[in-house]
C-alpha cells in the first residue's frame, strides 16, 4: 500500500495526522444481577459516564468500543473520567478499560502528537 498519500485521502482513511483513538471496555457483571439491574446499570452508564462526555459507545452488555461522539479522539482525560465511573459502581464484579488506541485500524500504534 502507497504511503505517500495526499492529504485528502490520508484524512478519508483516519492515518496519520487523522488518526482517531478510542479504548475498548469489558464488562463482567456480578453474578447476581439479574437482567433489569444490567438494563439498568447500561442505561445509567451511557447517560452518566458516555453521553455526558461527549463520547459514543458501540457494543453491547459485555462488551463495547468507547470513541468520540463526532469525527476525532477520545482525550486521556475523557477515558479518565469514564474509568472512575465505572470504578464507583457496585454492579461490576470487575472491568477492563483497553489504554487509547487506533478505532479504525487497532493494529496500528499511536502517532505521537
């Protein structure tokens, strides 16, 4: 593949100075939560600790990609805060919060800024 990219396309394929950084979360729930205390525990979490931020989340109860809301990058302190959410809940038995990374090309390492 060609690295010499003009500006138009290295924008059109998030490389480069474009790249976008989001973090991957795992959740494990306790085991005696039951579908209405996870329901629950999901609803609060996108409202409190995603939309609250500016963030987006595309996953599911276990399982999820926590990236910006619009075109760009989650910042450390951004993926900080949801992170401290997420530690103040009593609904996980634990969680796992992935460091920054690549959305659109996760086998690719951070440019420096």
């Amino acid at each position: 593949m060609a690295t010499n990219r003009s500006r138009r396309l290295r924008k059109k394929l998030c490389v480069a100075e474009f790249q976008e950084l989001g973090c991957e979360l795992t959740l494990n729930f306790k085991a005696d939560l039951d579908d209405a205390a996870v329901d629950a525990f999901l609803e609060a979490f996108v409202a409190d600790a995603v939309n609250a931020n500016g963030l987006g989340y595309v996953g599911g109860d276990d399982y999820g990609f926590i990236c910006l809301d619009k075109r760009g990058s989650i910042s450390e302190e951004q993926r900080a805060s949801v992170e401290a959410w997420l530690k103040s809940r009593s609904e996980l038995a634990e969680f796992t919060l992935s460091p920054l990374m690549d959305v659109w090309y996760p086998e690719n390492p951070i440019n420096p800024a």
